[in-house]
C-alpha cells in the first residue's frame, strides 16, 4: 500500500524493518547518550537490551502490514555527509475514518542542522495527498521542542497550511502528559502550494 523507497534530493527513505535496518547498529544508535537528547521529545526511552531493540522493529513492521503507520529509515545520499549512514526515521501514521495523517520523525544529533527534517516531510507530504488521496495532515510538537517548532512553521508555510492552537495534556511524553502545538495542511492547500 506505501511506497517501500522514496527518495529525495538528498535523502533514501527505506521501510523500516528487519530487512533494511541492522539490528545490531540500530541497537547502538538507541541506546547511545545521544538519543537522550534525541528522545527527549519521544513516547519511548534509549533502549537498554537488544531484544527491546529486536521487539522494536516487529511493532514497526506490524503497523506496515496493518496499514496503521508507514515507517522509513532515513539515509543521506550519496554525496551528503556520512552517505548511507542511519540517520533516524520518518513515520506516517493513518487515521482512515478521518482521512488524515500525522506525520513525525526524528534524527541522530550528528544531522541536525541540515534540513533533513523538512526534506523528508515534504516527502510524506506527497505520499499523503498525492499516492493515499488524504484531506488532511495534522502536525503536532511539544511546547518545549523549539527545533521540532522551526522545522513545522516551515513546512507549514511552505504547503499553505496554519497552526490550529494548543492541545492541553495531550501527548505521552517520557511518563509525563505534555502540551503540543498543532499545525494542518488541508489538500486542497497542499495542491495549489504545490501547483
């Protein structure tokens, strides 16, 4: 149903699972001291075992098959520093009855700063209205992620979208209910953005 590869200029975008992901290099990246700064943000701590890693990747895969979420591994292409490296992942999770989707992703500390975060949601963007023929996408970031913010009110600009308001108490966030910002695109904003 979703595309197994995207890619962009300067980004791969490869589903995520067992065939595409070593699970031993991506047990290292979720349990590093880098991802708590990273996952700081996320509904999920760095990981402490392999096997958590192992179960990590059968959630993912199975939210594939069940057309529940799309998940990308995302990779600099070649050229890009660090080409072919694991750099995070993009995720596009479906709520069908509402024809929408949310779109969400995170990055390795060593690729901030490069726009990667706007490219690949441009991408999931496109496979949202253009591939799934959505009427909605819904953006949303923790008050206190000021990186997340930027990276969305580009978008969000960029595809004619607006920030809708303040969600209260409204994400899981590290075992504490936080507050999020909430942004949508309409399609008919993303066509004539993108016309």
């Amino acid at each position: 149903m979703f595309p197994e590869r995207l890619e962009t200029e300067r980004l791969s975008l490869v589903r995520f699972g067992h065939d595409t992901v070593d699970l031993h290099e991506l047990y290292h990246v979720l349990s590093a001291d880098e991802m708590d700064r990273v996952a700081q943000f996320l509904p999920w701590e760095p990981h402490t075992t392999l096997q958590e890693t192992y179960e990590f990747v059968d959630r993912i895969e199975r939210r594939w098959d069940s057309h529940g979420r799309a998940t990308y591994a995302i990779r600099p292409r070649e050229g890009e520093p660090r080409e072919g490296e694991f750099a995070g992942n993009a995720i596009l999770k479906f709520d069908w009855r509402r024809r929408t989707a949310k779109p969400g992703a995170w990055l390795r500390k060593p690729f901030w700063g490069r726009g990667y975060a706007d490219e690949q949601t441009a991408a999931l963007l496109e496979i949202a209205f253009d591939e799934l023929d959505l009427e909605l996408v819904a953006i949303t970031h923790n008050v206190d992620n000021e990186n997340a913010r930027r990276s969305i009110e580009r978008i969000v600009d960029r595809f004619g979208g607006q920030r809708d308001g303040l969600l209260r108490n409204w994400t899981p966030y590290r075992g504490e209910i936080a507050d999020v910002y909430r942004y949508t695109i309409m399609a008919e904003q993303y066509r004539e953005a993108t016309a």
